[in-house]
C-alpha cells in the first residue's frame, strides 16, 4: 500500500500525472493535491479497491477529481476507507460533465460512463466536497408492461364493451386505451376492473365489484383494454419501443432496472437487469415473481453517472451530516447493489440542503434523508422509503415501489406523482401535496395538517390514519375512503366511486371526523363497521356533510349508530324551518346512543329556567321511553365549585303525527353558560325521529 | 356468506335527489346504504340499484372469505415447513 499524490494536473492513467511517476495500484491511498485536476480514465473494477481517496480543498484552486466526454472512468473504493476532501474556502470538486469544466452542467455523453463503486462500509463524505455529477437522462423513463390486449367495441347505451369470448372475469384489472379518444369518461393509465362480465361482454368499474361506470360515449379508433402480466412472466410484454433509444442498454453494469407493480396493494417491485431489449417486449435477468396489475413498470435504474455501494448495513452513501449546508447536483444514479427482494442497505444522499436530485435512487433503505430543501425531480424507484425524514423538499419527479413514497416530512411540497407504494405519502406534517398519489396500497397514510390538492386515485384506503387533514382535489377508486384512525378530515373536492366511503368504527379503535363541505360525493354511499355494539355518537366520530349533494345548506350526518338529515319537508308549524331527521340503526339503544344535536346558551341567568324542544316520531309502534328521547340541560348548580348538573325531559312520545314537547326546568346557581343535548337511545326498523329545529 | 337483503325502505324526496335506504345483511353484520338519484325512480329501477348494490357486496364478501381462506392455508403450509 502507498499513497500516491498528484504531481500535475492530467489524466489518472498517465504516470507523470503523479509524484513517482506511477498511477495508482491497487489498495492504494490518493491525494488529489489542491491545484490539481485530474481526469478519471482509468478502469479500476478490477481492483479490490483503493483506499482513501482525498480531494483537497483550497482558499481559492481546490483540487478536482472528474469525469468529462471521450474517456470512461471507473473508480473503486474498497471498504473501510472513503471518498473525501478536505478543508480550504474551495471545497474539493467531484465532477462528471461533458467538457470537466466545473460550474457547466452540460451531461456526460452516454458512450462514456462514471461509476464510483463504493465497497461496504465506503462512502461519499460531503463534508468537503462540492458534488456535481451531470449525466445522460433517458427520454423514456419507464416502460409499461401489458399481459393480453382485446379489441372491443364501446356502447354507451349499455355501458359496455364487447368482444367475443374475452374471457375477462369479474374483478380482473385492466387499463383502457385507443389509437383515436377514449370511450368517455374512461382515462388512460387508469386501473379499472371488470364487473357484469358475460361471454362476449364486460363492464368497467373504479374498484373491484364496484359500479358499472356510465360510459357517456364509444369513443374513436380503435379501443384496447390490457390486463396486467402473470407471474413468472419472461419476457414481459411492454408498450414502448426503446430498441433505439440511448440509455436503454443490455450492456452488463449499464443495465439496471426496477419493476414496480401498479396493483393497488403493498409495494412490490424487483430489481434485475435488462437481458434484451425487443420493440415490444423485454426479457429481464429473472421473471416477475408475481402477478403485476396492468401498466405496471420497468424503470431504467442505470444511468451513465453511477455511484454504487455494497451497503450490507445502514448508512449515507453520500454524507453531508457534517457539512449541513452543502448543496450538490444529483443527476446520477445512486444504488445499493447488495439487497434484493425486500431487503435494503444504506442512504443515498444524507442531510445538507438544497440538493438538486435529478437521476435514479434504487435499492436503498432511504432514498433521500435528513436533510432540508432537497429538490427531487428524478426518480426515486425500489427502496424502502423514498425521500424520507427532512424538511421543506420540493419534490416534483416520481417515486414508485417504495414501501413509503413520500415520508417523515415537514412542510413538503410535493407535485410529483408517487405510486406503487404502501403508502403514497406517509407521516407527511404541514405539508402540500398537489401532485397525483395513484396506485398505492394506501394514499396518505398517518399525515396531519396536510393539504391534499392533487388526486387520490386507486387506493385501499385513500386516508389511513392521520389528523387534521384536507382534501380539495380528487378521491377515486378506493376500497375505503379512510380508516377508522382518520381524525378530523376535511374534504371539499370530489369524492368519485369507491367501495365504502364512511367507515366508522368504535371508540376502542379510533374515532374518525370526516367533514365534507360542499363536496362532490358519489349518489349511493355506502357505509360499513357500524351498527356495531356500544358504539354510538358519545364518542363523538362521525362523518359529517355540509352542503349535502352540493346543494346550498343541506347537510347529513353519518354517525355510528344512525344518520341525522336536516329536512326542510317535515317541519313544525310555528317552529322551525327545518327538522332534524334522526334514522337510528340496529345497534342504537341506551350504550350507543345518537347524540342528535347540542345547543350552548350562554350567560343563563341564576333563576328558573325551563326549554323545550318539540319532537315527533314516524313509524313507531312502541314508543320511546323518556329515557330513550330526551332532552338534558347541563348547568352550574354550584357557582363556588362550577359544579355541574344534568337534567332531563319526562315527557314520551304517544303518536306518531303529533309534534310533543320534551321540556326540562332547572335552577342555575350563576349565571354561566348551559348545555343543551338531545339524545335518541331507541331503534325499531323503518324508524324514525324529527327534532324541530330550535330550542324554546 | 350469503349478503341478504333485509330491508327496502325511507323512500324520501331530498333537495339533492330521491333517496330509498337498504340494508343487507352479511352475517351479523350489516350495511347500512342510502341509494340515491336524480329524481324519483320506479320501482324497477329501484329493485334493479338494490339487487346490484347487493350483488356488489356479495362478491366483496366472497373475496374477502376467500382471501381469509388462502391467508390461513399459507400460514398453515409456512407452519408446516418451518
């Protein structure tokens, strides 16, 4: 082993370039000496590795390590020892461009390659470097694989499309296209699954076993719709052309990929090679290992600018956590080689700020972490979690089969897309979230005070979990529109077909508050875990619409144990404009009440007092007790402790037209404000309760 | 398990369109919808919605016995090779 240091600037192959008049050998040490700049030519693949490879930094001609157009260079770090610089008010320079003039960002040509091959524990430290790495970005990103393709036939007065002896079964996903437009409203690269299938017919639908989508026109061309790959599939059929395309290469270290599975379920993604590459199919380095949903994806991982570690562990491959205010320019490749299936090493790109991510992220257990103002307009593909940890990225490229998408983030700004993961956007905190989230087993997953304005499209569960959410774009093709964790949703955009928009469930599971205010809902709305035992609107969850159906002042409740409708036909003369239309369901009695509704007077004076509401049943039988209808009045019965006291109406319902009076008188000790709650704690099929609309 | 449907009712004229609620049940649990259009429908339309509706969740409760089933026999078979 020896060190061997820069003599001159010039190419790494020529010997007069270092002191002794010898390149560098293998398990050698290097210093690019300040005022150097040596050109990486050389192939060291071969070696084991060097050791310690140094760029010094300097008040004013750091030393500079570079790759440029019409050589390949090939750099090797065995492990234990790393890729550093060192002090100066220049940081030390790594560069890969077309001419090795720093500050140009002018790409690599693709016939040269970069690689930095980092060993185990090797690394990228940051500290004192300055990073720019500028190479070849493919045109085509990605490639979409198909299983079958059928011509059909679109109606628009039957909703279907037709084929002879298709042989689609209900449930099966596909993807729609056409040479000319679209049966209307169907999208392109849109999951739909097929319902009411007969021999020759099917229908589509936005979930599985969904509702038949109302196609309002047949559309032009020809009309295809394509199923997704079996597993073990090799070769796989894909769309897109790329035999000629730069970048898309079977040549071996050049020819990384990632599929990634678009079926709406946990991330699922592969990380092979390309074997060869036809005008429309690809043979990878071993079959899909599992049935993948239409349109699901190749992504080219390589890039002709590679850094590539042997991570078996965890930690920054390129590592800024010294060095916090460091910002450089990603347009490489970054990839663990050493995990597969499930299995991920490593951080691409650790702390700094302000990094500009425009190329591959693959493999790794975080794609991007710990840092704060990242730019990503790249691609972020297979790892455990994308861009993870940090504050204030701006991500607007696309991050596809990752266990989490977009995760751990304050004050993000995403306007990508993200698909193909668990879940899409997860533990996202303050942030903004404009871009498309599809394909994900779950939307938005444990997020708070985020603003969604971009679609949800094909979800599990659109919103798992999370708190003090909004949605004001688009919701569509989910199985459940959230979980019963989702706290305090607020949604105004448009809530499209889905399985089952509310899901409600008990207190011992969370107590989800859904607000739709003036949002577009789908006409039938489905709702499951209610009517469950002892669970009832005491626990104060609920969805709940304003505006109704988008009409002015209606509203409509979803609570655990019955719905609460305002209506404006069943009134009582002399009172109110509108009544409270309470439909209890099965599980409503005296542990899982309705809470129907809840007034506050304030400043009740200290003397007699006596309110009443006016109620009157429908359909009932045997009537209510006053136990099961009533009204209360909390008040302060004892103004030195605030002490408080309820009181209950006696009065019962005897009929089912008359309006009754359900009054209770209490005394105040003070003057303070009183509580006012009326509750239903009865059911009885085809059953129901008004309550007129005002308190007297 | 075999959805049923159990009970057709609350024909309601709404300010957003007409409303008849259904619920099916599915074992012992059961699903609670509010069917909805424009305006009101005939009763075949009405019978037509609620028997889809039904169907729908028929298939969603066969896939989910069936995923139960397959969950349980892989758990099973990776018991029996472990």
């Amino acid at each position: 082993m020896a060190t061997i240091t820069s003599n001159a600037s010039g190419s790494w192959s020529v010997g007069a370039t270092w002191v002794g008049g010898v390149k560098p050998a293998d398990n050698d040490a290097v210093v690019i000496a300040a005022g150097h700049s040596v050109l990486m030519d050389d192939d060291t693949s071969a070696f084991t590795g060097l050791q310690t490879v140094t760029i010094q930094g300097h008040a004013t001609t750091p030393a500079m390590l570079y790759f440029k157009d019409g050589t390949s260079g090939y750099l090797k770090i065995r492990t234990g020892y790393n890729l550093i610089g060192t002090s100066g008010t220049l940081p030390g320079r790594l560069l890969a461009n077309s001419d090795g003039v720093w500050g140009n960002t002018g790409s690599l040509a693709f016939a040269n390659k970069a690689v930095i091959y980092l060993g185990a524990t090797s690394r990228i430290v940051g500290t004192y470097l300055s990073i720019e790495l500028c190479c070849y970005q493919p045109t085509t990103k990605y490639l979409r694989m198909y299983g079958a393709r059928h011509t059909v036939t679109a109606s628009a007065a039957n909703d279907t499309l037709t084929k002879t002896a298709h042989g689609l079964a209900n449930a099966t996903a596909v993807m729609v296209m056409s040479s000319g437009t679209l049966p209307a409203p169907l999208e392109a690269d849109t999951t739909y699954y097929v319902v009411s299938t007969a021999t020759d017919t099917f229908k589509l639908a936005h979930y599985s076993s969904g509702t038949a989508i109302d196609l309002t026109s047949a559309g032009t061309g020809t009309v295809e719709v394509y199923t997704g790959v079996a597993t073990s599939t090799n070769p796989v059929n894909v769309f897109e052309d790329v035999t000629a395309e730069t970048g898309w290469t079977t040549t071996a270290g050049h020819n990384a990929a990632a599929t990634v599975n678009l079926a709406t379920s946990a991330y699922d993604q592969q990380r092979l090679t390309l074997s060869t590459i036809a005008a429309s199919a690809i043979t990878l380095s071993a079959a899909v290992d599992s049935a993948q949903g239409p349109g699901s994806r190749i992504y080219l991982v390589s890039r002709n600018v590679s850094i590539q570690s042997a991570a078996v562990t965890n930690f920054a491959i390129v590592d800024y956590s010294l060095a916090q205010t460091n910002t450089g320019v990603f347009q490489c490749e970054i990839r663990n080689v050493s995990g597969s299936g499930t299995t991920f090493y490593a951080y691409g790109i650790s702390n700094g700020a302000g990094h500009t991510v425009s190329g591959v992220l693959c493999g790794l257990t975080y794609g991007l972490t710990a840092g704060s103002g990242f730019a990503v307009t790249g691609v972020v593909v297979a790892c455990a979690n994308g861009v993870y940890n940090g504050d204030s990225y701006s991500v607007s490229g696309e991050i596809a089969g990752c266990s989490s998408g977009f995760s751990v983030v304050s004050n993000g700004n995403f306007s990508g897309t993200v698909l193909g993961c668990s879940s899409g956007i997860n533990v996202l905190v303050g942030g903004v979230a404009s871009g498309v989230i599809r394909n994900n087993q779950y939307g938005a997953n444990n997020c708070s005070g985020t603003l969604i304005s971009g679609d949800i499209l094909r979800s599990d569960y659109a919103f798992f979990s999370g708190a003090d959410n909004e949605l004001s774009g688009s919701v569509e093709g989910f199985n459940f529109l959230y979980n019963q964790s989702t706290v305090n949703l607020l949604v105004t955009g448009r809530v499209g077909s889905g399985n089952v928009m509310v899901l409600a469930v008990g207190l011992s599971s969370g107590a989800p508050r859904i607000v739709f205010r003036g949002a577009e809902l789908p006409a039938s709305i489905g709702t499951t875990g209610r009517a469950a035992a002892n669970i009832g609107s005491q626990s104060r969850q609920g969805a709940f619409s304003e505006d109704h159906g988008r009409v002015l002042g209606a509203s409509y409740a979803y609570l655990p144990s019955g719905d609460v409708i305002k209506n404006t036909s069943t009134v009582r003369s002399g009172g109110a404009s509108s009544s409270l239309e309470v439909v209890p369901l099965s599980n409503c009695s005296v542990t899982a009440p309705i809470l129907v509704c809840e007034w506050t007077e304030v400043a009740v004076p200290a003397s007699s007092q006596t309110r009443t509401v006016y109620v009157r049943g429908e359909g009932w039988a045997t009537w209510p007790t006053a136990s099961e209808l009533y009204i209360e009045a909390e008040y302060v019965s004892n103004a030195t402790t605030f002490a408080r006291t309820t009181v209950a109406s006696t009065q019962v319902l005897t009929d089912n037209t008359t309006w009754t009076a359900l009054s209770v008188s209490f005394t105040p000790a003070a003057a303070a404000h009183v509580r006012y709650r009326v509750w239903l704690k009865k059911y009885a099929a085809a059953c129901k309760v008004y309550i007129d609309n005002q308190l007297n | 398990m075999s959805v049923a449907t159990q009970l057709v009712w609350g024909h309601t004229e709404r300010p957003w369109g007409y409303e008849v609620r259904v619920d099916y049940l599915d074992g012992e649990t059961v699903h609670n919808h509010v069917l909805t259009w424009p305006a009101e429908p005939t009763p075949a339309e009405i019978d037509a919605l609620v028997e889809s509706t039904r169907m729908q969740l028929q298939e969603r409760s066969d896939a989910e016995a069936l995923a139960e089933v397959e969950a349980a026999a892989l758990a099973e078979f990776e018991q029996a090779i472990s």
